[in-house]
C-alpha cells in the first residue's frame, strides 16, 4: 500500500496518543487545583486511559508494522480496527461495542501473524503471534464485560512480547544459546497461562473473584517479564551497539535502560499483586508501560518510521533530551507513589506524570525536526547526485 493511503492510519494513532495521554494526565491528584480545571480531558479519555494507551494507539502502530511488512491488502484492516475502537471509547461508545473493534483489530493482526510465522516458523515469530493472542484476549474480556483492571496483564503482556520477539529477532548477530531460547520459550508461555486465568477468572469462569485472579494473573505475568528481561538483556545486540558511535549508541542506550525498567516494574508485581487502584498500581504499571515501552519506542522509532511512514530519520544528538526527562520524570514519578504523600509532597506524582507527557511531546518535535531535517539533506544530495 502506497505511503499515502497510510496516513489516516497514523491519524487514528495520533488521535489514540494525544487523547490517552491527556487522559492520563487528567487522572492525576492535583491537575485541577494546578490549572482550575480547564486543562482537564473528557471523561472518556480518563477513564478508558488504559485501552486508549495499549490497545488504540499501540494496537494500531504495531498492526501497522506488520501490514506493511507482510504486504498484503486485508492485513490493513488490523490498524483500521483498532483506529476505530479508539475513536469509538472517546465518543462514549459501549465498551463492548468499543473493545470488539480493538479485539476484531487485534485477531486481524493475529492472522496476519500467523502469515508470518508459517512463512518462517522461527521463535520470534511464534512469541510476536502469541503476544498478538494476548492483546486480543484482553480487549475481548474488556468487551464481554470484565473490569479494565483485568485486561492489564494481557495488555501488558502483548506490549512486553512483542518487543521481546523483536528484539530475539534482532539478536541474531548475538545469538542467545539453545537453553536461553527455551527460557523465553517458557517465559512467553507463563504469561500466556497468567494471561488467560486472569481472564477467566474475572469473567467469572473460574472461582475465587476478580481480585483472585487478577492478582495471579498480574504477579504470573511480573515472573515472565522478570526472566524476559534477564534472558533478553544478556545476549541482546545492544552490547555491541553502545560501542559504537551515533545512531546505534542511541538504540543502545535506550534498550538497555528499557531492560532496568521493565525489571523493576516487574519486581513491584510481584512483590504487591495488582491493586486496582493506588501508588502501587501506579508505580508498577508506569514502571512497565512508561519506562520500558516507552524507552524502547524511543529507540526503535527511527528504525521503523522510515520503513512504514516511508521518511528520513537521521540520528540527532537532541534525541537523548526526551529520553533522559522521560526516565528522569518516570524516577520522580515512582518517589512520589512511595513517598510522596508520606512526606507531604503529593505533587512530586503530579510534575513527574506531567514529566511523561512532557518527555513524549519533546520526542515528538525532535523526531518532526529530524524527519525535516533528512528531507532537505536529501533534496540537497538530489542535484549533487544529478550533477
């Protein structure tokens, strides 16, 4: 599919981007005593915070990838769909008219997996296609009824593999050695477990309640990530790449400080379960979803925007600027989940979440000033090549 015919794709990512992250922001303490409330988002935005975050925006950046990798007209339905469950949570739609979107998006980018996998029947692929299964098992929990809470861990776990059957991919320059392989193996495979009892059990197929479940599923899901992030991190290419200079040092750095977050944010399952609401929840969940996710978008971004938007991404010294505010927010972040309150700064949550957002809009007009800057160094090298 053309470049062009693309773009409102990316629309529909935006559009998921910009409205969950000022819903996110609106769900701190404090946001309406700092602006009077003028700055705060539309009920839906804040509530569905979550999905519009993991399953609109994410959902359509990655089925994107794979349908222009794949190259196949139907595989764009994948983006489309999960495009449109986004619009459809902030226009106040039923969740499960909203979720079914996102989780028919979702099984479309499944299929288009399995394409994949059948083509090459390699690890990697068999982890990006369970990661698929994964998110569309929780967006179709959220649409049959279960609490947003309970979509967590599969949200969590389809943003995790995916990365994590990426990164095995690019690793074939380090290759992990068999027994590493198989502990990934195993790892994806007690999310997946983690993931579905979660889901069952807040759907009520299983006995014990949601808060049961929930917590299994979340402290099952924390034990796979933690033995991702020391399997991947061991053998993962960016060891080499942060010797060199530019543009792989930047990935390198990005990766490795990813790996520390998603970690410690896997510890914090473990050690606390899945509050449904509170410090906890919020440091754990961020820990994952901001430092590790982030970090790696961050890193991976000029990579694959060129191969899917189809323009320049040159390396610029200016990347490491939102990169070092979103760790250093998130850091901030996490003090005053723990000690915030405690120690009668409750704003501490409040400028690091602040930070976040903030960290992302800087990462968006360094890449705006990057991707400029690569056209006119191509214009420029056009006549020179000509004359």
């Amino acid at each position: 599919m053309p470049v062009r015919y693309r773009i409102p794709l990316f629309l529909f990512a935006v559009v998921a981007l910009v409205s969950g992250l000022w819903g996110g922001l609106g769900r701190l303490p404090g946001l309406a005593d700092l602006t009077g409330g003028a700055a705060l988002p539309p009920p839906t935005a804040a509530g569905f915070h979550g999905p519009l975050m993991a399953a609109a925006f994410f959902g359509t950046v990655i089925s994107l990838e794979r349908a222009v990798a794949l190259d196949r007209p139907w595989a764009y339905l994948a983006p489309a769909l999960c495009g449109l469950g986004g619009v459809a949570l902030l226009a106040g739609a039923a969740p499960g008219a909203a979720g079914g979107l996102l989780a028919l998006g979702l099984a479309v980018l499944v299929l288009a997996s399995a394409v994949v996998w059948r083509r090459q029947p390699a690890l990697h692929n068999a982890i990006l296609l369970l990661a698929a299964l994964l998110g569309a098992l929780a967006c179709l929990g959220f649409a049959l009824g279960a609490p947003l809470r309970a979509g967590v861990p599969g949200w969590s776990a389809f943003l995790v593999l995916t990365i994590a059957g990426e990164r095995l991919e690019l690793s074939r320059l380090l290759p992990p050695s068999p027994l590493a392989r198989r502990g990934v193996a195993v790892a994806a495979l007690v999310a997946a477990g983690a993931v579905l009892a979660g889901v069952l059990g807040a759907l009520g197929g299983l006995g014990g309640g949601e808060d049961l479940w929930s917590n299994r599923a979340a402290r099952g899901a924390a034990l796979a990530y933690l033995a991702l992030a020391g399997l991947l991190v061991k053998r993962d290419v960016a060891w080499k790449s942060a010797r060199l200079p530019g543009l792989p040092r930047y990935i390198a750095v990005c990766l490795l400080s990813g790996y520390l977050w998603l970690a410690a944010g896997a510890l914090m399952l473990l050690a606390w379960g899945l509050p449904g609401v509170g410090p906890h929840y919020d440091a754990a969940l961020h820990a994952l979803f901001v430092g590790y996710v982030l970090a790696m978008v961050f890193g991976h971004a000029p990579i694959v925007l060129p191969s899917v938007a189809g323009v320049p991404f040159p390396y610029r010294p200016a990347l490491y600027l939102p990169l070092a505010v979103l760790h250093g927010s998130l850091a901030l972040r996490l003090l005053g989940d723990m000690a915030g309150d405690m120690a009668g700064e409750p704003g501490w949550r409040l400028a690091g979440g602040m930070g976040n957002g903030a960290a992302v809009l800087l990462f968006a007009l360094t890449a705006i000033a990057a991707v400029r800057a690569g056209r006119r160094e191509r214009r420029g090298r056009r006549p020179a090549e000509r004359g």
